[in-house]
C-alpha cells in the first residue's frame, strides 16, 4: 500500500510539471500579429526610428502605410507616407523601408 502510493504521488507531481512546462511553452509563444495590430506596430518601429535617426526638434508623423510581406526573407517592404516639420521644414514624403519580422531594426531604402 505504502509503495503504491509513493508511486501514485510521484506520477502526480510529474505530470503536474510537464503541465506547467506545457502552459509556460504555449504562453512565452510570441504572438503572430496581423490586421491592424501589424500596421501599428510596423508605424511604431519606423516611428521610433525616425525619432532617433532625425534632428532634434524634428516632429514626425506617419500618415499612410502600405505594406507587403516577404515570407522568403521573414521581412515587411513598407511605403510610408511621412509627414516631416522643424523650424525650417514642413513637407510630406514616401520612405520605402524594409522591417524584419522581430521588428528589430529599419533598413530604410527610399
């Protein structure tokens, strides 16, 4: 009786750690976005790359998107529509820009 039930705790406590391993796998699973939390976040990452890659006092705001995905290469080819203001500019104008999936880094090619 005594071993059966050593056993019996020993195969809970088992399956109750591939349980929690499972359920952390599944929720550190990073999410596929798509729709409208893509292009949000794809402005975000150009937006923050035009932040730090303009002027100081250079005010940016992404307009328009377009955008398609290169499954081969795990990137988006964006066409943004910027418009760009300081003190001494105030003009709109497309940047062509190519964003990994990761969303890591903006390689702007236009």
């Amino acid at each position: 009786m005594i071993h059966s039930c050593y056993i019996y705790k020993k195969s809970m406590r088992n399956a109750i750690s591939i349980f929690l391993l499972a359920t952390a796998f599944v929720g550190c699973k990073p999410r596929i976005l798509s729709g409208k939390d893509l292009e949000d976040k794809l402005k975000s990452t150009m937006k923050n790359y035009l932040d730090t890659a303009m002027a100081p006092g250079t005010q940016v705001n992404i307009q328009n998107l377009y955008y398609f995905t290169d499954t081969r290469r795990k990137r988006y080819i964006c066409n943004f529509t910027v418009h760009v203001h300081n003190s001494k500019l105030d003009t709109t104008g497309i940047m062509v820009a190519t964003i990994p999936n990761d969303f890591s880094k903006v390689d702007r090619t236009q």
